[in-house]
C-alpha cells in the first residue's frame, strides 16, 4: 500500500509530543505547574491541551471511529497511552482516500457548528502540535532542563529515514 505524503509529517508529530511526555514523566508537581508568559498555561495543562486536542481532532476526522478523551483530570502516564493511541489512528485515517477539500464540520455542544476543508484541519493538527511542544520546551528551558531533541530531522535520524555523507578528505 502506498504511504500518504502526510505520514512523515504526523508520524513525526505523534513521535514528538511522545518524547515530550517522557521528559515530562520525570518532572516533579511543581515542575509540572511551571507557566511561562506567552504561553498557553503550565506544562501538565498545556500537555493535556496539547493531547486532548489531539483526540479530538482524530475523532473528527475519523467520524468517530476513535474516541475523545476526559484530559482535565488525566496524568501524564494517561496522557502518554492517549498519545501512543493516536499514532495507529492518524495512520488509519491517512490511509483513507483523503480529500484535501472534503469540508468537515465539528457540531458543538452550544449548537453552533464549524466547517473547514480535510486539508485545513489536518495542518492544523501539525501546527496546534508544533506551537504547543514548543512553549513546553521554552517551560523546561526556564527550568534549567535541556528539552528533548524532536525537530524532523531528529525524527528523521531515529527512524533512519534520512542520511548525511560528510564531505569528501582534502
């Protein structure tokens, strides 16, 4: 079966907050309760925004074949099993036929609803991921605790997916 474009860029995404969520099991409570100005909140809260989301989106876009989650009481270790969870479901879901303009919409619970095409909800899947690791790695930063390498290429190198080849001797 052939792969999807995306699966690179969500496989990475899964990979990265897993890291994340590894540092983060090592963190004390009040480590955890650390807030940075600028940023969505402390490190567990942001987590548990970061993965709940998470969840959400693949239950959209999966029509509901995978569920939501209740992240507001959830601890890291549930945290990381949601997480590890949704790799196989946005693979799933990547194998589909995937329209990129296949409008879907989100009925919320006050009655409201919100329509945006396939492709704009899975970038925003990729980049609501992004912006929340990274205000998890600037807390760890103010922390004195070095963040854990999860750009692409770092996912790239650990997954042998790409190489180097030093120059060649003078």
């Amino acid at each position: 079966m052939k792969r999807s474009p995306l699966a690179d860029a969500f496989e990475h995404h899964v990979w990265a907050t897993l890291r994340l969520l590894d540092v983060c099991l090592e963190l004390t409570p009040e480590q955890l309760d650390t807030t940075v100005p600028g940023t969505y909140g402390s490190v567990l809260d942001t987590m548990r925004h970061l993965v709940g989301a998470d969840a959400s989106y693949l239950s959209l876009i999966s029509a509901g074949r995978l569920p939501e989650i209740e992240e507001d009481a959830m601890g890291l270790t549930e945290l990381r099993a949601a997480m590890d969870r949704n790799g196989p479901g946005w693979t799933s879901v990547l194998a589909d036929d995937v329209d990129p303009d296949r409008v879907v919409i989100r009925h919320r619970d006050d009655g409201s609803t919100f329509r945006a095409p396939l492709g704009i909800r899975l970038a925003q899947v990729i980049h609501h991921g992004t912006d929340h690791r990274s205000q998890i790695c600037t807390a760890l930063t103010t922390l004195g605790i070095e963040p854990p390498e999860i750009d692409v290429w770092d996912f790239g190198h650990a997954q042998a997916r790409v190489a180097e080849t030093p120059p060649p001797s003078a």
